[in-house]
C-alpha cells in the first residue's frame, strides 16, 4: 500500500512467511520526507512505533479468533 501525507511518504507491505508452527507477519514500511529534513526520522520513528505495534496486536486478535 503507498500512503501520502503533508511531509511525507511511503509505502507499506505485510508478507506472511509459513512456519511448522503457524506463520510469521512480517510488517515492512518505507517513509520519504518530501523535503530535505534531517531532524524529521528522529521525530517520526518514536511516534509511529507505538501506532505499528497497535496495528499488528489488532492483526494477532483477528487471526487468532478465526474471523
């Protein structure tokens, strides 16, 4: 999935690996600055870390309730 916002962009990526014992959800995301700011990923890692961490814990609950 690519995403755009105001400063930047990206693109995200589930790949699921199969394992003997279930499987793997691998989570990839790429960000852009749209401009030239260096101080821009110390900002947005500690803040998108918490929301990505949300997101795969909803992914686990509806794959483990058999939805």
């Amino acid at each position: 999935m690519d995403f755009s916002a105001r400063w930047v962009g990206g693109h995200l990526t589930y790949e699921i690996e199969p394992t003997p014992d279930g499987c793997i959800l691998h989570h990839r995301e790429t960000l852009r600055p749209r401009a030239r700011l260096p101080w821009l990923p110390a900002i947005i890692a500690p803040r998108l870390r918490p929301h990505i961490a949300e997101q795969l814990a909803d992914i686990r609950g509806l794959l483990e309730s058999g939805v």
